[in-house]
C-alpha cells in the first residue's frame, strides 16, 4: 500500500487530496491530477518514472533525408514529449528494401526502386503512458544510383584529368546527393592475371599522370611519343555504393603518319574515344563497319607504300575475343598513301557488375608503311615494334543505357 509522505514530487490540489492508495483506486483523483510530471510514485512518495510534463509524444519524420539506389540508407526519428520509453516502432508506405527498428525506430536499409514516397506513416507505443502514437511522414525521395552516365556528353565522353573533386561531382548523377560522403579509389591493372592481365573494363592509366585518392585528383603531364587519348576508371564509393567514373588525357604529338578517322560517314578527330551505349540486357557491339581510319604516310603515293603492317593490343572489357564475338580491325588492307582499317567489336549481354558503370575497352596500335619487304613483317612483336613509325592509342568508352 502507498501511504502519503511529505515530499516535494507529491502535488495536491483544492479539488483532492493525497491519499492511501486503497483510497486512490476508490475515489475520482487521475493520475495526471496528483502528480502531472509523474507516471508512477513510489511508497516513499518518490516518483519512479517520469512523464514529462505529462505532454504527448511527437514523431518528427516531416523532413526525411534523401536516399538513393543502392546506397545504405539509415534515419532515426526523433522524439518530442512522452515518457520517453518508446517501443514496438512500426512503419507503412516505406520503400522497398527499407525496414523499421521496432526497438529503436531506425529506418534502414538498401532502396531498390527510385521514386517519391509520400505515404510513409510511423507509430510507436509510449510504454511510459500506455498509449500508441502515430504520425504521417513527409515525403521520402529515393534518387537513382549514383552514375557517371552524363559524363558521356562531354566532348572526349570522359571528365579531363585536370579536373578538381568538385568539378568531378558535378557531372554525377543520381545518389543521395551528400557530396562529402563521396570517396574515390585508382584501380590498377593486375598483370599476374591469367584471366585479364590488363584490367576489367577500366582502361589504362595515362603514363606520367598519377592519383590522389584523398582529393580525387590527379597530377602530372601525359609522357610518351604514342599519339592518342587515354580513358581509365577511378571507382568512387558514397553510402557503401560503389560505381566507376571515367577520366581521360591527351598526348597530342606529331606522328610519322597522318592519322583520319571517319565515323558514321563523318570525319572526326583521332583524339576523340568512341561512345558506345549499351543495354546490359543485350548483346553489345561497336563499330562494325561505322570506324575507318586512314594511315597517310607523307612520301606516298611512292614507293615507301609498297609494304605496310600494324599490330595492336586491347585491354579487358566486356567484349570478348571467344568465337563468334570479336575484337578485330578487319577488315584492312594497303592504300595509295599507306593502307587502311576499320574496327569491330562485339560480346555477350555484360555481366550484372556492369548494370550501373561505364567500362572502357583500350586499343593501342602500331604502323608501318616501307619500300622493304619484310620491314613491316607483323610476325616478330619486337622488331615490329622497333621499325614501327607510328603508335597511336585509341579508346572506346561504353556506357550502361539502364541505370539501376
């Protein structure tokens, strides 16, 4: 039995007084009447769980942080008023992939569908009242994943390696939208691989150009006397969802041969990488009769076109060299001025991990015109490369069409 004590948490008022709990349970007095900042007092008359104020409990969920696509997604409501002991959390309209805390009331999880949620509604029992509270949540907008596929709008279809972190994030898409919590990695090529000693879909890094992937910048001028321009991959991480974007250098140099490209019946520059968008659901292919170059060399027409060859060499990417896809520059052949080449490249449907980056697949070729026989014989790499005049690098940058 509760006896009454002298105690300051012990209110009485003009309509009732303190009395025994046997009296409690018979007469009108509530609770909140005796002791309206308290839920429960002990025999001491001291109050053993507060109730602050004795006011409602408020959910705040009218302002939800911005998710996206496969990035963790974690948000705790706050609270105002109650007892503050709040449990069996439960939550209606979440996006799917998001899940409540029914403990804590943590929202958590990794979305899979971009859109607008606008009917999340939270409730949660306030033990220290007895009572179940509710409320209805602002509008939840899950962005699609994190992508670099605007980037293939830009002129090379690459970010310039002289270009800062911010300038980088400004040609991003999609994500949670929290610019700091984005973190980049280089990506090196392993040449112990037997299965892809020259990288997976992320093309090579410019000679005399390296990164810093605590600013997500590089340095250095592009070295060499190879002519062409380079795209490589940089992975970037933001809420443990990781993509690749791609950046690009420039060796503009003078070569022994002139150089001409002609793409979809257009001239084009022989600085510019090929863009090719692909659905990750199909099979993929470039060029195929779309690419010509032409390999001018200045002496001719003359005797120093009577003999030509080229070797070239291409890093990993999805496509594949395994009949009946391929990676050839048939087809070629001999010219007035030097000879001619076109490019075909084709691969399965890519692998999932492709679904939502870009890959490059990275070209280096060699030229030789000659009045020798032999001179430009492709047979033995190492003297070829030795009497070769010309090298050139040339990229094709592919671009996901889906974007999950």
């Amino acid at each position: 039995m509760l006896v009454p004590k002298f105690s300051p948490r012990i209110v009485t008022r003009s309509a009732c007084l303190v009395v025994p709990m046997l009296a409690l349970t018979l007469g009108a007095c509530s609770r909140d009447e005796l002791a309206p900042d308290c839920f429960l007092i002990g025999d001491d008359g001291r109050c053993l769980i507060p109730d602050p104020g004795g006011t409602a409990p408020g959910i705040n969920c009218a302002t939800m942080p911005t998710g996206a696509v496969g990035a963790t997604y974690n948000f705790t409501p706050q609270v105002g008023g109650g007892s503050g002991s709040f449990n069996s959390w439960m939550a209606s309209g979440l996006p799917p992939g998001l899940t409540i805390d029914p403990n804590t009331g943590t929202i958590s999880g990794v979305p899979v569908d971009a859109s607008n949620y606008d009917t999340i509604e939270i409730s949660m029992y306030d033990a220290g009242k007895g009572e179940e509270y509710s409320a209805q949540c602002g509008e939840l907008v899950i962005n699609p994943a994190l992508n670099s596929n605007l980037v293939m709008m830009e002129p090379n279809h690459c970010i310039p390696h002289t270009a800062s972190r911010a300038e980088m994030i400004a040609l991003l898409d999609g994500g949670t939208g929290v610019a700091a919590d984005i973190t980049c990695s280089p990506l090196s090529n392993n040449p112990n691989s037997t299965t892809c000693p020259l990288g997976d879909g992320n093309g090579r890094l410019a000679p005399g150009i390296t990164f810093n992937d605590s600013s997500c910048t590089h340095s250095g001028n592009i070295t060499g006397d190879r002519r062409g321009t380079w795209v490589w991959m940089v992975e970037i991480t933001q809420s443990g969802y990781t993509t690749r974007v791609p950046f690009c250098a420039t060796n503009d140099v003078d070569t022994f041969h002139d150089i001409s490209v002609v793409a979809n019946d257009d001239p084009q520059s022989d600085l510019v990488p090929g863009a090719h968008g692909y659905n990750s659901e199909n099979d993929i292919s470039f060029g195929g009769g779309s690419y010509r170059w032409a390999i001018d060399n200045p002496a001719c027409p003359g005797a120093d076109c009577n003999h030509y060859g080229f070797r070239f060499n291409v890093t990993c990417s999805p496509f594949d060299v395994d009949p009946p896809w391929q990676v050839t520059l048939s087809p070629s052949g001999p010219s007035e001025t030097g000879l001619t080449h076109e490019m075909s490249a084709s691969g399965p449907a890519p692998d999932p991990k492709f679904d939502g980056r870009p890959f490059v697949a990275s070209f280096e070729i060699s030229y030789c015109t000659s009045d020798t026989n032999g001179f430009c014989d492709t047979s033995d790499a190492t003297q070829f490369e030795q009497n070769a005049q010309t090298r050139y690098h040339f990229d094709v940058v592919g671009y996901p069409t889906l974007t999950p």
